[in-house]
C-alpha cells in the first residue's frame, strides 16, 4: 500500500539487529503506520504488537503481519476466485455506495459518476468477503487505487482536483493490477 512516511525495511532490520532482539522477543511499536517494522519483527521470529491512532494504518499492518501466517497458494486461490467473481459481477446494474445524500454528494466533486458505481460494484463484493484477513486485503487494495482513479491531481501531495475523463472499467482493471 502506498503509505507516505513509511519506514524501510532495511533500516528496521538492521536496528533491530543493533539491539540484539533474538527469536521470541517481543516488539512493540506505540505508533506502527503501515506495519514496516513488526512485518520485519514477525518475519525474524519475533512476536509483535502495534499501536496506531490512525485506523488505516492499523489495517495495513494487520494486513502485512497477517498475510505471513496464511499459505501462499490459498491466496493465490482466493485471488483467483476474487477475479472471477469481479469479472461475473462486471455487467451488474449500477450499485450505489451506503453514504448519506451529502456524502456522495461530496464524492460527485472529487469522483467520475461511472467510478463511484464501479466503486460501490467492488465495495458490495468486498462486503461479501467475510474471510477474515482476505476481507482487509481487499479493503486496502481498494483504498490503494482510490487516488488514482478520482479526479485528485496524482502527483501533488496537496489536494487538488485535476479533471480527467474516466475510462469505463477503469476501477475494475487498476483493481484487478492492484491484487
């Protein structure tokens, strides 16, 4: 997940080998971001627990630390799967995000008509996904693309709408990449 901030796996690993935590040891991180260094931690043995006010990062470290205990071939298989039923659910009539009126409202300014239906189409499918750690997976493969399909000018950091025309299917296939 694009994560701006992000700490880099090498330098977690070489501070955590600074001070000499062995297998079994206990890592805590008060203020996790994206997981970067109980991802490291977890994958060197250790036990890990993080901490984050903020409930994004919260997800994509749950995400990362939890993906390690999950066999690779059934995520691959649950990545089949998915795609299959994005590609049967492809031609649904339109689906309407669960927003109040002035929340969608809201959206219309910063997204495409046509993307926020392919939004609510993945959002309605992501609901039906109640396995576990495979349900937050695709929630932040969701939140990873969000950006690049709204009319936000994807090279600045600040907010700034640049409008673009939207390309049918766009959310589906940058989606479907992001899996």
């Amino acid at each position: 997940h694009e994560y701006r901030g992000k700490f880099f796996p090498q330098l977690v690993k070489a501070l955590i080998n600074s001070v000499n935590l062995q297998k079994g040891s206990i890592l805590l991180d008060p203020m996790c971001g994206s997981g970067t260094a109980l991802l490291e931690a977890k994958s060197m043995g250790m036990k890990t627990v993080g901490l984050d006010l903020n409930p994004l990062s919260v997800l994509i470290s749950e995400v990362k630390t939890e993906l390690l205990d999950v066999n690779p071939q059934l995520i691959l298989s649950f990545k089949e799967k998915i795609i299959k039923e994005i590609d049967n659910d492809h031609n649904k009539s339109q689906v309407s995000l669960p927003l109040p009126s002035e929340d969608l409202n809201y959206l219309s300014r910063w997204f495409d008509q046509e993307t926020l239906n392919e939004v609510g189409k993945l959002l309605e499918l992501i609901n039906r996904t109640s396995e576990g750690v495979f349900n937050k997976f695709l929630k932040i493969c969701l939140s990873n693309i969000i950006r690049k399909v709204s009319w936000q000018k994807e090279t600045d950091l600040r907010v700034r709408k640049e409008k673009r025309e939207y390309t049918k299917g766009e959310v589906i296939s940058s989606f479907k990449n992001e899996l």
